[in-house]
C-alpha cells in the first residue's frame, strides 16, 4: 500500500508538472482524472465494505481428541464490481490446530461465491480460537483499506484422548488390587495413621466424625489401608520453551497419559492426591468415577505456563508426604536437579515412578539421559519415556511404532 501511494504522488506531480508547462484541454483532462481517482476509489470501496456477505459454519463446539472438525467459510460479492484486494486472516491458533487453514488472498467476481472447507481431525486438546480474526479490504487502487472485526469469536474446546488400557504399558496396569496390598500386608489395614483437614474430593467415609464434631471442622483420619490405596501424582507445570509444535506436543502428550493412566487406578478403588503448582501449591484428591471426571474436566484445559522451578515443588510437596508413599512424577521436560529430588525421595522410602517426554538442553543432556535410562532403575526408581516408540504422523498424531 505504501508503494501504491507513493506511485499515486508521483503521478499526482506529473501531470500538476504537465499543466505548468503546457496548459491545455489534455493536461487538464489528465491532472482532474488524477484527483478524481482516489474519490472514486473511496467510494468504491465504502460500497464494497457496506456490501460484501460471508457466512461461517462449525457443526460443534466442543471435542474430544481425534474428533473431526467441520468449519465452512463462504464469502460473497453480491456487488457488480470487481473486488481487487480481499483478505480473510484467520485466527492464528486455528492455524496450528487445522492443516490447511491460513490467511487468503482473494480476488472476488462480480456476484460470486468462494467456499472454504475443512473436514480434518483435530491434533491437540485444549481451547483454540478458529475462523476468521478480521477481513481486510482495500480499494482498486490500493491507496486505502479497511478492516472488518467480526462480531463473534468462534471458539472451540478440545478434551484430551483416554487411551485404552493396551497403550498404558506399565506395572500399575497390570498389578491387581490384591498384588498391591498384599506389599505391606504386615501393617494393620484399619489403624489410624494421622489425622489431616479436609480436602476436595474426600469422600464422607474417611471423615472422622467425632472429632470433626469436637472442633467444629471437617476433619479426615488417613489409615493404613487408605495409604496403601493411594497414589500421589506430582504434576509439573512450568513454562516450556521451544517450537509451538513441540511444546503442544509434550503438553498434550503428558495431560493424555495421566488422566488415561487415573481413570484405570480409580476405577480399580485406588486414591489418587493430584498436586500441583498454580499461584500456591494446590493438592487435590480424587476417588472413584466421579472423582475422576472431576480430574479430566481439571486437567483437559489446565495450561503449562509457571515460572516456579519445579524441583522446589517436588522438595514442598516430598517433605509434606507420609512414609512409604506411591509417587508418580508427571515432568514433560526433565533436569539434573529434579533427579536429585526423585533420589531423595526414593531414599526416604518412597515407591517413584518418573513420566517423561524430553531431557532438558543442557551441556549435561547426556549425562542425564544415562542417568534415567540406567540409574535411576538401579535405585528403583521406574522411568517412562512417554514417546518411546511413538511417532508423530503427518496428520499430527501419536502413532505407536511396531
């Protein structure tokens, strides 16, 4: 547009040049036509502006994972005019989330349609803006252009895949109930362990009513059964940097496998204390299918963006857990420091479990690949790489390697 008005000055000062130097019908006619032009052009385009029609379609608004996404966007010139300058930009985070889906730049008919469809699966959980962001148009002569916001932002939400139970390839799957009691068999099931505030998710049978009663609050008795039935999952959740592609990935990767890996222990009468990091350390507790649905509905939407180092979070949250603790460690990008930590905590006597997609790039990178692949076992501490054997397909989705 800048070079057009410049050529149009340009122009403007030739002919102006012309008429000084030789005044006449012609250098006249030439030097009106020359400022007539750019009012013609306004209004052209006012008509245009004040004329043009579009129409978007999305069946739904809400998703799971794999789901296909119907989107149709129709433009119409319903003018006698040629529309030069016609530009559809669409919402950069529909970009990401729809192959194909990009800014357009058209050219429209006199009295035409042009249609764009998408009919693709979506890739990633979360919520995304699609559609268009605004519509850009400008005059024939390029010297002006305005911009069209639409009235409403097309948003969808995107819940993250349940796996089935073949794709989660760990011990906790295939140990039954009785296999995992029978582990501290030796400790009384029903005696009081400690006695803590309530928290979300409890359930009324672990209340202690008598004391509850005593000091006119909730209170909850913890017993060595319930200790045993229970799982403590630590989530991290700070920022990763990278190509969007890659970070989206191992969010998306990380959400998947845990509430996959939380509906099989729930259902099977395990316990699980979520914990996290969100402004203060947050640990939540879950039973049963409800408890369940609650933790999808959290963790579907939930995003990765703390600045908190998170090997201080694992250290808060250790030094608050019971002895003898089943820990799963849920860190899409893994460091030396939180290696320390997993070896503490499997020193004080805690059952670790590690849930990985990358090791941080560092000058150290190798070493701690060793470390998770071979010492970290050695110390019992079990170690998941959440794309091992798994690759990323042209359409975006993991793929199990066979």
């Amino acid at each position: 547009m800048k070079r057009s008005r410049i050529s149009y000055l340009i122009l403007l000062f030739l002919s102006f040049v012309y008429i000084y130097f030789d005044g006449g019908f012609l250098p006249y006619t030439l030097f009106y036509i020359m400022l007539s032009l750019p009012v013609v052009s306004l209004v052209y385009l006012l008509i245009v502006f004040n004329t043009f029609k579009y129409t978007e379609k999305l069946v739904k608004r809400e998703y799971q994972k794999g789901e296909i996404l119907d989107y149709t966007l129709q433009i119409h010139n319903i003018t006698p005019f040629y529309i030069a300058y016609f530009t559809v930009y669409m919402h950069m985070e529909g970009q990401m989330l729809i192959k194909g889906m990009k800014n357009e730049h058209l050219t429209l008919k006199p009295f035409s349609v042009q249609e764009f469809r998408f009919n693709v699966p979506i890739q990633y959980r979360g919520k995304y803006k699609v559609g268009i962001s605004h519509i850009e148009i400008k005059d024939f002569l390029n010297l002006f252009s305005f911009r069209y916001l639409p009235g409403e932002t097309k948003q969808i939400r995107v819940f993250p895949r349940i796996l089935p139970v073949e794709e989660l390839d760990i011990p906790y799957v295939r140990m039954s109930e009785n296999e995992y009691l029978s582990q501290n068999k030796d400790v009384g099931h029903t005696e009081i362990r400690d006695i803590r505030d309530y928290r979300y998710g409890d359930g009324f049978k672990k209340i202690h009513w008598k004391l509850s009663a005593k000091y006119n609050k909730w209170l909850i008795k913890e017993t060595n059964s319930s200790s045993e039935k229970e799982f403590w999952v630590l989530l991290n959740l700070s920022k990763m940097y990278g190509s969007a592609w890659d970070v989206l990935l191992r969010e998306d990767r990380t959400v998947e496998f845990l509430v996959s890996l939380a509906r099989v222990l729930l259902n099977s009468g395990f316990n699980i204390k979520l914990c996290f990091y969100r402004s203060e350390q947050m640990c939540l507790a879950y039973s049963g299918n409800n408890g369940f649905m609650q933790l999808y509905d959290l963790l579907s939407f939930i995003p990765f963006d703390q600045n908190v180092d998170f090997n201080d979070i694992m250290n808060f949250f250790v030094d608050s857990m019971p002895e003898r603790q089943s820990v799963m460690v849920f860190s899409p990008i893994v460091d030396e420091k939180q290696l320390d930590c997993l070896s503490k905590m499997a020193a004080n006597g805690h059952d670790v479990s590690l849930f990985y997609c990358d090791v941080e790039d560092s000058e150290i990178k190798n070493e701690v690949e060793v470390a998770l692949e071979k010492e970290l076992p050695e110390l019992g501490i079990r170690t998941i790489d959440l794309l091992k054997n798994i690759a990323v397909a042209e359409n975006g989705y993991w793929q199990k390697i066979s």
